[in-house]
C-alpha cells in the first residue's frame, strides 16, 4: 500500500516546495498523513481552515497520478472535508483541483476549503487571505488534527 522510498525518490522533485513537504525538508502545519499523502493547512487561505492534500510522490496533475492512487486520495479529501466542516463549525465547504492554470504549485493538490453562506467568495477570483495571528493560525490547525483523529477513530 504505502510506496517505497525508492519509488518516491523516483517521482521527487527537489525544487519542488510540496515535495519538500512530503519529504519532511520543509516545515507545514500537517493535519493528515499517510505513506501517501500529506494534508497541511494552506498558508494563504481562502479561509481559516483551507488546506490542501497532495500525494507524496511528485505528480503534477490529477491526470498524471496513476489509477491505483485516485481512490485514495480522494477517501483522504473525502476525510478531510469532514474535519474541515467539522473542526471550522463551516455550514459546507468548496473542494477543488486546478491542472496547470492556476495551479500556484506544478504538484497535484487538492483544495478544502470551508464554507459559510454569504462569505463572500464569487465566481472564481477570490482575495486570498492570511491567518490574523499565528494563535488563530496554530488553534485551526490542532482543531483540524482533532477533527481528522475523531473521524479517524469513529470509521
């Protein structure tokens, strides 16, 4: 199930920020993981709570990413979607994969973001924010990892 750390360094991309993520070089506040996928909160969200999930290996579009590995990632979106409705008190929320245009970075990742009537986003051109404080910041992110550990348990 998980891959090997040969198969990955195969797919691993060193310039690759969301590489440097999955392979624990760079810092992310991770909400989920598996041998392969990483969740981590977005650090431009649309919203408090936004985050993304990638695979670790380095595929750069959801038509790249081989047959064995969508039913995975999206059980993990499905999850994650929860916990962010969940942990974010939203009303809904907005799942989302952008292939190359508007794809901020070349590595397949998808976007949760949680959603409350009337917030304001429209269309597709939505004003990117940052957390107020690294308080709200880190509280978003142990709320987060507690709703994923709660669902987690509860399946």
């Amino acid at each position: 199930m998980g891959a090997s750390w040969e198969a990955m360094q195969a797919t691993f991309d060193a310039t690759c920020v969301f590489c440097q993520i999955a392979a624990g070089t760079l810092p992310a506040a991770i909400v989920y993981e598996t041998g392969d996928l990483v969740a981590f909160l977005d650090t431009r969200p649309l919203f408090p709570g936004h985050c993304l999930i990638i695979p670790r290996p380095h595929f750069e579009t959801l038509t790249e990413l081989p047959e064995d590995r969508v039913a995975p990632l999206f059980t993990a979106a499905r999850l994650l979607t929860a916990a962010v409705e969940t942990a974010c008190d939203a009303e809904g929320s907005f799942v989302a994969i952008n292939n190359r245009v508007s794809q901020s970075v070349p590595h397949l990742h998808v976007h949760i973001v949680p959603r409350r009537r009337k917030d304001g986003l429209r269309g597709f051109f939505w004003p990117r924010l940052k957390y107020g404080d690294i308080k709200e910041f880190e509280k978003t992110h142990i709320s987060l990892r507690l709703a994923v550990e709660r669902l987690l348990q509860s399946n």
